[in-house]
C-alpha cells in the first residue's frame, strides 16, 4: 500500500477525525499550561474583520460562530437526507433513534437542574443535553465489524436528532436581546431560500450567497448565528433518488472533509485551552461539576434506554436488527460524549465568566472521557458475549 492510499483512507475515515480532534485537545491543554498560554489567549481576543459592515470581533468570536455555523449547516444537511431518504424517513424507521434522543436529552437537563436549581449555574441545563457526533461515531467505528451496522445506523440518527434538539436550544435559550429590524430580515431571506428551491433552483451559489446574508442578519438579531446554517441547509433541494446525486448531497460530501479536519479541529484547539489550577479539581465535586458529570454519563445512559424501552414496549419501535440490549446500554454511555457541543453551550451558559467556563470545560472532558472507555467497554464486551453465542 502506496503513502498516497495510506492517506486517503485515513482522511476517509470516522477514526480519522476523532484522532485529530483528540490531538487537537492534547495540544490545546499543553498550550495553555505552558509560558505559550498567554500569547495565544491575546490572538484569540484579538478584533478582526470589516470595520465598514460592523464585522469586527475577537478570532474566538469568528471562529465559535463563524466556523460553528458551517459545521451546523453540515449537520442539517445530514438532517434533512436522512428525513428524505435514510433512517428518519418514516416515522417507523425514525421512532426509536427520536424516543432515544428526546430521552437523552431530557434527563440529563434535569439531572442538572436538580443540582443546580437556584443556583450560579443554573443557566448551564443545556451542556449535558448535547452529544458530539465525531468522537462518538469516531469511538464506535474502532470496533469494525464487532457491532452490526444497524447500531452504528441508530448511534448516528440518535446524535443528529440530539443535535437538532441542542441547535433549537440554542436559538430559543441563549439568545440576550432581539433586534426586530435584523430578525425581519433574517425571516425575508429565509423566505427567498425556500422560494428558490420552490422553484428548483440548483446551483449551490444561489444559497450560499442569500445563507451569508442570513448570517449576517442573524448575527445582529441577537439569536445565535450558528441557526443560519440549518435553515441554508433545510433550503437547499435534495431528491429521493439513490441514482441521481442531489444539490445537497454535492454540498454535503464537499463540507465533510474541511468540517472534520479543519473546522472541528480548529474549535477544539481554540476552546480546550484550560490552564488548570487546584480549584478546577474541586470543581469536579461541585453542583456544577456534578450535574454535567451525572447528566453526561448517567442521564444519557438512563434517559436513552428508558425511553427506547418504552418506544419498544408501546410497540411503536423495535430493537436495531442483530443488535441487544447490552449493545443498547453501550450506546448509551458514547452518547454522553458531550465533548465539543457540550463546551458550545457552556460557553454560551457562562458568557464573560472565564472560571466557571473552565471549570464547565473540565467536567466535560472527564464525563466525555468516562463515556468513551464505558461505552467502549461495553460494546466490546457485548460482541464477543454474541460471538461466543453464536459458536454455541
């Protein structure tokens, strides 16, 4: 096998882009806690951008909703493919992974709340509700054939339902203030992308340009940016067809490869840097630290397999084929890698309050750690259980 081949499998590959962003987080963490910390916190404070269009803001600014927008566009695309011909395009097909995210969702944000009701952390409900869809499916992958499709099928469709679940928290929770002149404007060009595919306009270019004018306008309505890039997604046409690729599976297979190896990446360098210090540890004990702990690890591992055990039990669904429930429990704990879209919104939760962020940030590598090496475990428990069954 030639290097050039070598390379275009790993680029290729789910492995791939975890192991990036799990050596972007590394060295992220080193930078931080070294005499570099300093210098490179000023280059993410630093304003850059168009003075003339009231676009000048800090590097972390362009990058968390900026970049974090292209990434949220991709996830729509996978969104809406898999509502128009993959695993959420019947209701039959799409019950089980929803029942399982509504109930990951749900239960880790009371878990939290029960911590911390009435407390300074309080507006952090949303971290544990999130799951990160590259290290989890990342994660599963190393497994290879050692678990059926259909649970890595059910891993993907629960993490893309739970994200849609964390970009509408986003934009309904943590927006501050509303400008209405922006917001009208965002609705006007909102309008024109679904008129344009109305019309089954096909050319990429036409969204693209009227997605950077949602941006924009989002961005000065006061909710959050990073919607722009779900609603561009929801506008751009798609067909039914396995024969005939469509605009948006175009739009989809060009973004793969920059949002898994640049754009993650890029976020997880710039938003891991945590300077430890020994009120950090305690910080794990604390109501914070515990709710996001609790909600990560056991929220999502009960909330998942509560509401799957119900969804089976009315009937409404049933178990991914080949697949048990010790495979079930399994997902449910990679699920609780919360990782990058959990440090999303603690960043939102805590805006200006640096501590508490860190502190935040700290409690999601551990619960995310905990959950990969749990659920891997796991997994990989189950399938030699089910090899051994079988040979019997």
């Amino acid at each position: 096998m030639n290097l050039t081949v070598y390379f275009k499998k790993f680029f290729s590959s789910s492995q791939a882009s975890g192991i990036m962003l799990i050596f972007c987080v590394l060295i992220s963490l080193l930078i931080a806690n070294s005499s570099a910390a300093e210098s490179f916190q000023q280059f993410l404070d630093k304003e850059v951008g168009i003075h003339i269009f009231h676009l000048e803001y800090p590097v972390s600014i362009w990058i968390n909703d900026g970049l974090m927008a292209i990434f949220f566009l991709l996830v729509g695309l996978e969104i809406k493919r898999e509502m128009v011909e993959g695993e959420l395009s019947s209701f039959k097909n799409a019950s089980l992974p929803i029942f399982a995210a509504i109930g990951g969702m749900l239960v880790p944000a009371t878990i939290y709340a029960i911590f911390n009701a009435n407390t300074q952390y309080g507006s952090g409900w949303g971290i544990p509700m999130a799951t990160d869809i590259a290290f989890s499916l990342a994660i599963v992958s190393m497994l290879g054939k050692k678990v059926p499709n259909s649970i890595k099928i059910f891993l993907a469709a629960l993490a893309i339902v739970d994200d849609l679940g964390a970009i509408l928290v986003i934009a309904i929770f943590y927006t501050e203030q509303i400008h209405w002149m922006y917001l009208l404007l965002s609705f006007g060009v909102t309008a024109l992308l679904f008129l344009l595919n109305f019309l089954k306009v096909t050319k990429i270019v036409f969204y693209i340009i009227p997605g950077l004018f949602l941006w924009y306008f989002l961005h000065h309505s006061g909710i959050h940016a990073t919607i722009a890039g779900v609603l561009l997604a929801f506008s751009i046409p798609t067909n039914a067809s396995n024969v005939e690729i469509s605009p948006l599976e175009k739009l989809e297979h060009k973004l793969h490869f920059p949002v898994s190896f640049l754009i993650m990446p890029i976020f997880a360098l710039t938003n891991t840097n945590i300077t430890f210090n020994n009120e950090m540890m305690s910080g794990l004990t604390s109501t914070l630290g515990l709710g996001i702990i609790g909600g990560l690890i056991l929220g999502k591992l009960l909330g998942i397999n509560l509401f799957s055990l119900l969804a089976i039990k009315l009937k409404i669904s049933s178990l991914p084929q080949n697949s048990s429930w010790t495979q079930m429990l399994g997902v449910g704990f990679l699920a609780g890698i919360g990782f990058t879209m959990s440090i999303f919104i603690a960043l939102l939760s805590f805006k200006g309050q640096i501590e508490i962020q860190d502190e935040a940030k700290f409690a999601i590598l551990i619960a995310s750690f905990l959950a990969a090496v749990f659920g891997y475990i796991l997994l990989n428990i189950s399938s030699k259980n089910q090899a051994i069954e079988e040979e019997n």
